[in-house]
C-alpha cells in the first residue's frame, strides 16, 4: 500500500497535534501531607478531678480523608459526592466542581484531631476523584486526581 505525499502530511499533521497537546483527561496528583503534629490542651478550670489524655504518640495524627468546598473551609460550603463506585477491591467518590463558581478548596483531615489542613486546589478544576485503600478497609484515601 502506498501513501501519496499529501497522505504523508496528513498523518505527520495528525501525530504532532497528537504529541504536542496534553489529553484531555489528564489528571493532576494532590497530595496532603500523611501527618500533621498537633500540641492540643483542654481548658480544665471549672473540671476538677479530671485530666486530659492523649491518644496520639508525641502528638501525631495520620492523613486519613479529604473534603472539598466551595470557597474557604469557614464558610460552611462543603461538598457531597456527586457519584463513585465501589467494588470488593476498590473504592472511589467523584466530586463535580462544573458549577461551582467560586474558588474550590481541599482539605487534608488526620485522625484523631480536628486539626485540618486547607488550600485553595491550584487551578479551576472540574472534578476530583477520590480513591481509598482496599489495606484500610477503605477507611483511608490513597490517592486524589483532579481533572
């Protein structure tokens, strides 16, 4: 089989645009950081006979979960799921953002603490997927892709 010049051309044409621009569907890694050290105390003046106990070792709490929100953490705007699967091996949540307007924000929650961490996602994203730890018992995320 032959291919004419013009064939050629096409084809390079095609390959290049191919190449030169990132698929659609390329998703971006968010990574919350998998401890935080917390120094917490409880106010205990009007509390006598009681102490306080903490469960962590030398204060440190393990990432666990995520939760996004429309706009800052403080107001209250958190999201849902919008959908997700879930199968003997595997667990993932979807978060649709494609009508949120305002800026959409992460955050990185640890156990045993309310302690979160929380950022502005870098870019205007459409969805985040969500995935869990089959090890966990899905009670813990291994990863977060957002498209």
């Amino acid at each position: 089989m032959r291919l004419t010049v013009a064939r050629c051309g096409l084809l390079a044409a095609i390959v290049f645009l191919l190449l030169s621009h990132p698929a659609v569907s390329q998703s971006t890694e968010i990574q919350c950081p998998s401890s935080i050290v917390v120094q917490e105390s409880a106010d205990l003046t009007n509390l006598p006979g009681w102490r306080t106990h903490d469960n962590s070792v030398k204060g440190v709490h393990h990432f666990y979960g995520a939760a996004f929100s429309e706009g800052p953490p403080e107001n209250l705007v958190y999201q849902a799921p919008s959908g997700g699967t879930k199968t003997k091996r595997s667990k993932v949540e979807v978060y649709d953002f494609s009508a949120i307007s305002d800026d959409v924000w992460i955050s990185c929650l640890y156990r045993d603490t309310s302690q979160t961490l929380t950022q502005k996602l870098p870019k205007k994203f459409s969805r985040c997927e969500v995935a869990y730890d089959e090890k966990t018992g899905f009670r813990s995320v291994k990863g977060i892709s957002c498209f």
